[in-house]
C-alpha cells in the first residue's frame, strides 16, 4: 500500500511540475524491467552475479546525476 502511496505521489509530483522526463523514465522502468521504480534486487542480483556486485554497482559514480545534484564540481568536474 506504501509503495503504491509512493508511487502515486511521485506521478502526481511529475505531472504537476511538468517533469515529463521523470514520467518517462518511469515509463521506460516498466518496460525494461517490469516495475515503474527500475529492477528489484533479485534483477539486480541475476545481473551481476553475486550481492557483492550489486553493492559495487549501486556505489558507482553517474557523471549525469552527479550535474544534477550538483556533486560534479565536487567529485568529478573541474
């Protein structure tokens, strides 16, 4: 019930503000791996082969969330 709440207020919150790229990407989560909030862990775990490697993962560095939360002039840019 939660996770729908969630996902209900997340939609609602991209609709509001116009964030058509979030709707998208919530669109594209479903369609790849069957969930609107991207891959469960078992996905993840199939993936990359051990829970090791999904903790790896899940701590690597995206060079384009990074300009959007305003870390790559802290961690990566210039």
């Amino acid at each position: 019930m939660k996770v729908n709440q969630r996902n209900e207020g997340r939609i609602n919150n991209y609709l509001k503000s116009g964030n058509h790229n979030g709707l998208e990407s919530m669109k594209r989560n479903l369609e790849e791996y069957g969930n609107p909030n991207g891959p469960t862990p078992n996905q993840l775990f199939e993936k990359y082969g051990s829970w090791e490697d999904v903790i790896y993962a899940s701590t690597r560095s995206n060079p384009g969330m990074d300009v959007l939360t305003g870390l790559y002039d802290i961690y990566g840019g210039d």
